[in-house]
C-alpha cells in the first residue's frame, strides 16, 4: 500500500464529552463519508431528470442516478453551446443550474463542459465576423461561469485546441477564430474570461490528443503565462483498453508539468472493440453496439487496473467515466450499468475499488485519556461514539479535540 | 508566369555615355548573373577540400565542387558540435573557416548546421550538470556564431526539437537538458545567444515534424517572443516523393505564421523506396542502394516539380538538397551527380530551371533618349553595352542612371 501513501493521512483526535472532560476508552466507529479524490461520471442524466415532465421517466433517470450516486462523488454537467443556447439568448439554465444544484445537495461536485470548442458549437454564431464570434465566446464565457459561481466552480474552459484550427469536418464558428487567433492567443483569451468570472475555479484545458503536439501546446501556453488549473487528458479507448505502458507513458509525459492531471473522459467498452483504422470515432455509425458477457469481464478487469494505477499517481487528482450507461456516445457498451440500468460488472468492481479497498472505515476506541489515533485515505469522515457523532475532514495529517454529545 | 510575379521586378534604365549624354539606340545584353532566392545544397565536401592534403582527393573534390557552384548560390556547412569538436576546445574552424571564405568568394551564401541538436552532440558533455551543459552549449553559440560574423550569417539555431525532449535511442547532453528546461526555455535561449553575437543574423528553427506538433512549437515559441527568422523544414524524402497534396499542406500550414519558409533539407532519391514502416531513416542501414535509370528519371521529375511549386510559393525563400552526390547519408542514391561525379538527369533537370527557366537574360536596346525597360528575376545582373559594362541589383522595381564605358 506504500504507493497510496499520498492518497491517505493520520488523524490524532481527542474525544472530550460534554463537560470537556476526556471520553475515555470509548468506543469509536470510523466511516469515511466522501473522497477528497474526484471519482466522476457524466452526469447528463441529471439535466433531463430536471427538465422532464414525464413522470414515468423521472422515475427511471433517477433510479439510475440513485446507482450513479452510490458509485460517484464529482459529476460532469453539459454545456456544449449549440445545445445549451440552440438560440441566441435562449438557454438551458434552469435545467442545469437545477441538477447543478441538485447534485451539490447530494455531495457531489460538478464540472461544467466545454466553454469553448468547435464542436457541437452553437450554428447562429457563423453569420458573424471573426472579432464578432471571439467577442460572443468571451461574453459566453463570462455569462456561464459568473451566473454558476459557488455552484460550479469547475471548468472545461476549452476542448481538443490541438485540432480546433485545423478540424476540417465541417465549417464553424471556433475553428475560424483558432484559425485567425492561432491556439495560443484564443486559449489565453478564454482562460483570462473564466479566470476573471470566477478567481476561485478550477480551469482546464482537455484534449483526446496525448502526442508531443498537446505537451508542446502546454509548454507554450505556460510560458504564456495561461492560468491552467489541471491538465484535461481524454481516454476514450473504444478502439481497445490502452494497457499499462501506453498508460505509464502519458503519465510520464503529462507529469513534467508538475500541475494537476484530470482523466477527463474516460471510455472502456464491454462489446467488440472498434477498428484500429478509425481516425474520428465518431466514424464509426453503427446500428447497434452489443454489450457481451465477456466483454463486460474484460471492462471490469480493465477499469479495475486502469484505476488502481490512476489513483496511484500523486498528481492524478480526478478520473471521470464518460457514459454511465451503454447506448449513449456511438451507441457503445461504454457504461456501468445496461441501457435498462441494470447493473454491470464493471460497476461492483468500481464500487469495490472506491467504497471498499479505498475508503476507511474502522472500529476502534480512544484511550484513557480520550485519545484516538488513525490513518485512512483523505476525504470527510463521520466518528461515532455511544453518545453522538462528529464531522471531521481528513487532507492533511490532523491533530484535533471533538467535544461530542 | 504570373505565379511567379513575386519573383520579379521592374528596372526602368538610363544608360547614359561617359560624358553625361544618352546612350540613345544602343544595344544593350542583359544578363542575369544570380539570384535572390537561395537554391542551396550541403557543401560539405568544400570542408573536406580544404582539409585533406591527398593531391588527388582535393582534385576530385574540385571538380565535384565545380559543377556545385555551377548549380547553386547557398550551401550549408557542417556545425555538428560531436564532429566540430570532438574534443573540448580542439575545433575545426580551420578548414570550415577556409570553406566559408572559399564560398563567400564564388558567391555563395553560407549557413551553419546547427548549432544545437541531440544528435552528433559532443559525448564529452555528458560528465557535466545539466546547468553546465547549458551554459557550454551557450558559450558555444557565442563563440561559434561571433567566430564567423560577417562570412556566416545564417544559421540552423537549433534542429528537431518536437522529438529532441523524448529522443530514446540513446542518452545525449542534450536531450538532458531540453528534458530539464522545457523546449521553449531551451530554445528561447539559444536564440538569445545567438541573437546576442550576431543581431544581423537570420536565426532558423528546423524540424523534420511537419506535423501539428512543430506547428504548435512555432506558436508557442513566437508567443514567447523567441526572433525566429525563417522556419526550417526538412523534406528527406526516402520513402517516396510527398506528392503535391502533402506539399501543399504543409505549405499551407506553414504560411499562417506569415515568416519565409525554408526547405533546408531536401532528398528525392534515384533508387528503391524505402519501405513505409521504418519510423526512423537511421534505422534503414542497407550495404548498397543502387541508383536505377528509372529512378533517375523519377528523381528529375519529382525535382522539377517540387522546386516550381516551392519557388511559385510567395514565403519560400530558400531551398537545399541535402546531399549533392550519391553514396552520402543512409548511401541513398540522393544526389545530383554520381558518386564518380557524373551528372545524373536531376542533375540537368534543376540546372534548366535554375539558370534557363527563371533566370533573366535578354538582348534589349535603348530608345532615342538611352531608356531601356525590361523585367526579370530577382537577383543581380550585368548589363553590357558595346562600350563597356554595369552591375545592377534587381530586388524590387527600380528606377536608375548607369553611366557606361
């Protein structure tokens, strides 16, 4: 366990009742609550729950986020802006601020995605000039991450900025400004909008590109002085589970930095793996992607190890899932649990890594003269005696006095 | 010829006599003697010309040289720091002097190569600190670039730095150091050097990655302020001519930065291909690699169309073949001449384009009051009249008086 020795930290607590004086040889139960660790997941679902008016699907999209829950503490909200403003000026803010705050409520912290990409890109954009788009995307930026400050404060501020300029699939509004702007001018651009909205957030950059090309942009933009919170790396690995060297290299290269590393999206399917002469996954239309029992074997056993190494590294601080469930992105078998919600392997051993082999929970009972002892992994922790109960956050080694009663 | 409108100029000419009068209804020959853009060629053998003292090498190595200078006006010289000084403070700035001098005086501009790479690196570096094979790698540049102010003027500051940082095939001080410091760190200080002992100088960056990673360096770097002259861009093409499509890519890529572009290293080969799968030409070490007649053919083609597409493109300003004769790196069949120094059809090829297709040579005469008008390529020319003759310089429109005889 040496290797998780960053993920954990002792705690010295003395237990006083309610006169102050020791609790001695009292006996104290120790759960770990939440993870200081972000294990996330798309958390789209949430959004339709808010806005549906079909009880029947209320119903089902929160017995699956009641799933999601159990597994997640970090959760990914969209706001590609050609859905979220199909219409100039007409947004999807009350859905989303609601599942926002609905999912805060339940302890879990939310990242917004993407404040700016080329994709999914809002169309009503392109009838203006160049100076005109980059002005809009900055008030966008300042709009969004103002109106959602305290709620979310956590931002994908720009998407895949390796092949923005050069993305030649169809015209839009953002490649023609990467393209006018170059990489480095409209990253600094939208960095400087959301750091100006919210000083206290979380600010990242996330691309699918894992060659020198994303390190190099990383160099120029820190020397251009970019405030980079976290560095974004997507995994999806519909085309076949990356394995531990390809792993271990990206972890390397990524490391130099020195900063915060985020698996942003990842993907781990338990049907057939699509062909390796797929550049754009999103070439690969298929009718149906079936899920496969051994195939879900092989998801378990991949996200089990690719965790594990994740959690490991001292600089990973977050992984998020991309599907929760099968059928979303490409129609893949790239969930947790079946389209039905029925749960998959691959969700009991994830479950198992973070609420068994990663979370602390013990029996223990303070000494004569109220002290109590204990190491765990970082996170909120609820200690219980006979007589009441108290909070207590675990980040750093801790010495503390807890009056309870 | 309207490609090729940035490649010429106007000179509207009074040739007037000795005594201040028109030289009315003269026959005047106008010829151009070189040219403004740089078609360049590796001139190594001028260095192994001044060194050797075997009478009948140095004869070979002449007439090897001769149909050089026949050919080109811009060569390259051998600045690898393993192989300039192979050991700490023993140079071979005789003879590279010498060579330098030697093409100055047949008109031939001279660039070093390079002054920083991991490749060729001086092995005797790698018993320093990473800070002093910085600070040697500095005051080398230093030395190196005041040493030849004023005979070399241009140079390759620093080659392939997309890959320099993770090169694996073997430890080098180099890569050390662009490990420690970052590729923009090291390059924005190897152009300071540079720039500091020569402010004239044209300083290249040059990277066989014509990918968006090099793409995304030249942004970062520009963004750092680095005084990048010109961008360089090798084009060995062992594995097969790139064809127009790649070669306009690239073009195209490269053009955004709005900087002249070089093609600094250049191969179209006479022979077999090498096969797609060899990553690094290194790797392809063969006995023999015969130049064929077909291949030769092919080679001449592939020559003439590549050199008019670069010398159509308005930021190209130079290009270099890398090898002159066959049997040099790799022993591919990569030069213009034969190892025995026959001219091979490349050879011919380039030599039509170079000094019949765009070059400038017209038997003209003055009108009544001594006015000649003519256009032509850029470069310097000699215009005879029956009484004597005069230089001009033809780099922009002009407009001049040349009083002759």
């Amino acid at each position: 366990m040496n290797q998780l020795d960053h993920r954990r930290a002792s705690a010295r607590v003395r237990i006083l009742n309610p006169d102050g004086t020791p609790a001695a040889n009292r006996p104290v139960q120790v759960d770990q609550v939440s993870h200081r660790f972000l294990f996330g997941c798309g958390a789209f679902d949430a959004v339709e729950m808010m806005k549906t008016q079909d009880a029947e699907k209320r119903a089902f999209l929160s017995e699956r986020m009641d799933k999601w829950l159990a597994l997640f503490n970090y959760g990914t909200l969209p706001f590609y802006w050609g859905r979220y403003e199909p219409v100039e000026g007409e947004t999807a803010y009350p859905e989303t601020m609601a599942a926002a705050k609905w999912l805060n409520e339940k302890g879990v912290r939310v990242k917004g995605h993407p404040l700016c990409w080329h994709t999914a890109c809002a169309p009503w954009l392109m009838r203006f000039s160049n100076d005109e788009i980059l002005s809009r995307q900055l008030a966008r930026i300042h709009r969004d991450v103002t109106a959602y400050r305290g709620v979310i404060d956590m931002w994908d501020v720009i998407n895949e900025v390796v092949i923005m300029p050069v993305f030649d699939k169809y015209d839009n509004a953002i490649t023609r400004i990467c393209q006018e702007k170059g990489r480095i001018r409209l990253v600094k651009e939208v960095f400087a909008a959301a750091r100006e909205s919210n000083p206290d957030a979380v600010l990242l950059i996330n691309d699918f590109n894992t060659s020198s090309a994303y390190e190099i942009l990383l160099e120029g933009l820190l020397e251009a002085g970019v405030p980079i919170s976290a560095i974004g790396i997507q995994s999806h690995q519909h085309q076949g589970y990356w394995g531990l060297e390809k792993l271990n290299d990206v972890l390397s290269r990524y490391s130099r930095f020195n900063l915060p590393i985020h698996f942003t999206e990842n993907t781990l399917i338990s049907g057939e793996i699509m062909p390796a002469h797929i550049v754009d996954l999103n070439d690969w239309q298929v009718d149906e992607w079936p899920s496969t029992p051994e195939g879900e074997e092989r998801q378990a056993r991949e996200i089990s190890e690719m965790y594990s190494v994740l959690f490991a590294h001292p600089l990973v601080e977050a992984i998020t899932t991309w599907d929760f469930n099968d059928g979303c992105w490409l129609k893949a078998p790239s969930g947790f649990v079946h389209a039905d919600n029925s749960i998959k392997p691959s969700y009991e051993a994830l479950r198992r890594l973070i609420h068994e082999t990663w979370e602390t929970h013990e029996n223990l009972a303070t000494d004569g003269d109220g002290y109590l002892s204990f190491s765990g992994f970082k996170g909120d922790y609820i200690l219980r005696v006979p007589q009441g109960s108290a909070s207590l956050t675990l980040n750093g080694d801790i010495s503390v006095s807890l009056r309870i009663g």
